[in-house]
C-alpha cells in the first residue's frame, strides 16, 4: 500500500509544471502558446533565454532525482538492490509521466527529457554523466537540444545493453523504452530538423557570431 501511495506521489512530484509557473509568474504569459508550444526546458530556452531555460532544466531533473529517491522511505529497499532498483525505476516513470501530463496544468506538460535524466541520475550516476557527455558534445556542435536528447536517449539504451550489459531484464526494457519514448516524442522535431526548420537554442551564439565574422573575412 506504501508503495502505491509513494508512486502516487512520484506523480506528483513530475507533475510540478516548472515552465508554466515560471512563465506565467515572470512573463504573465503561458510558455505553451509560444515556440514549439511544449512546457519543457528547450522551449523554455527559446522562449524566455537560457538563464530561465536552465533554471527550469535543473528543476525538471531535480524533480527525477527527489521523485525517484523515494524508496528511502521504505527501509526493505534498502538492502535489497534487485526489488530496490526495479522500485526506483517504477517511482521515475511516475515522474517523468507526471512531467509529460501533469495533473496541476490540464495534462499538458513536457516531453520529459529532463526528469527522465533526473531518474537516471538517481539510479546510475555514471551512465547518466556519460549520457550527459553525449547532451552536451550534440548541442554544442548543433545547438539543437531536440537532437542531443534523442541522442542521449539512445546512448543510454546502448550503454545498458551493450556497455555495463545490465542484467535486469526490467532495467534493459526499461533503457529500450526509454529511447522508444524520446524519439517518438520528438516526431514534430524530426520533421523540423529534416526540414532544416528547427530553432537553436540561444546558447553559444558567440562562438557562431565569430565564425560568422571569420567566414566574412576570408
């Protein structure tokens, strides 16, 4: 029954609406009548600049890490790393699912990047700051947070499977599901970045201003 009740309330933890709050507080607008229309960080990026982008990235994955540290509540998990692990991941897809439909913001909430990252970090630490190396190498050669997800997502599939050969069948559906999700999640984004339409986020513009100016010059 604890365990129900703590699921429940992993749900609405994730279902916190970071971008909307932040928005609609500071900017008396709602962040998903504007840009993609999504209540995630990368629109949030777009929208309202880095700095509140990366306040509302932060939060999102911290809402993963409280949402999915639950099961220290319930002390039989503590010492059994097999149900602990399979728990902690049911509490994180509470979490990112409450991000995605958040019951406090009509259902309409991000696509769960962040908090997902958030779970992730709390059950392997390691394999997210890979998964973070990844994030970040994609979005400082393309500045498109959309494509550094996706790819995030899938080396995080490859790296359960293939590199740590997790042994958990749960835990490898999980990572499959994971990258599943992302992409499909992403559909409008591919089709953007296919189309060459797909917004930067206003992150390193001056390293791209200096190239401009270089390619100027030549």
């Amino acid at each position: 029954m604890l365990e129900v009740l703590l699921i429940v309330l992993a749900y609405l933890i994730g279902s916190i609406p970071t971008a909307i709050w932040i928005s609609r507080y500071f900017f008396d607008i709602d962040i998903r009548e504007y840009g993609s229309g999504n209540a995630g960080a990368t629109n949030t990026f777009r929208v309202l600049g880095s700095k509140w982008g990366s306040f509302v990235m932060v939060v999102d994955v911290l809402k993963g890490v409280v949402a999915t540290g639950l099961y220290v509540l319930i002390p039989y998990y503590l010492h059994d790393e097999f149900d602990r692990t399979n728990f902690m991941v049911g509490l994180g897809l509470a979490a990112v699912i409450g991000h995605i439909f958040p019951v406090w913001a009509d259902f309409r909430g991000g696509k769960g990047v962040a908090t997902l990252f958030g779970m992730i970090l709390a059950i392997q630490p390691l394999v997210a700051a890979y998964c973070v190396g990844v994030f970040l190498l994609v979005l400082y050669l393309t500045r498109f947070v959309s494509l550094s997800s996706m790819l995030a997502s899938i080396a995080f599939a490859i790296l359960i499977l293939f590199i740590f050969k997790e042994k958990e069948p749960l835990y490898r559906g999980f990572a499959i599901a994971v990258a599943a999700l992302v992409v499909f999640t992403h559909q409008k984004n591919i089709s953007r970045l296919l189309r060459g339409s797909e917004s930067k986020v206003p992150i390193l513009k001056y390293r791209d201003k200096r190239r401009g100016r270089r390619r100027q010059t030549k």
